[in-house]
C-alpha cells in the first residue's frame, strides 16, 4: 500500500503524487479520475523498476501538519 498525495494543479485538473516513489506523478479531471491514474502510474512505475532489477522503495511517510503562518 502507498500513501497518495491529491490535491488541485493550477490548471484545473486533480494532480495525485506518490511520495515513496520519487517522480510517481499523474492528473485527472477528477479526484477520481487522478486516483484511477495514479494507480496505473504506480504499476508501471514498479513493474519498470523489476524490469531494470532495481529496488522498489519501501514505503515510508511522516506526514506532519503545520499552522498558517499568515
């Protein structure tokens, strides 16, 4: 399981990032059209590094929230 970061791009679609895959990134019209995305994105992005016989990251995330500084 890896943890998905989605949030609002500036062109108006939904981008979703994986941050246990480093450069992992996909879009959507949706928030569930970048989900469906994202998923494709992280298969092919591990099946590209077994293929390559290289180490598929471990998952790792700590998440921290910080108030507004303004």
């Amino acid at each position: 399981m890896r943890q998905v970061v989605i949030y609002p791009g500036e062109d108006g679609y939904f981008v979703a990032e994986v941050p246990s895959l480093p450069g992992c990134i996909s879009q959507g019209e949706s928030k569930e059209q970048a989900l469906a995305n994202i998923k494709e994105a992280i298969e092919l992005y591990i099946a590209a590094l077994k293929e390559d016989n290289l180490a598929v990251p471990n998952y790792h995330l700590q998440a921290l929230c910080i108030p507004d500084l303004y």
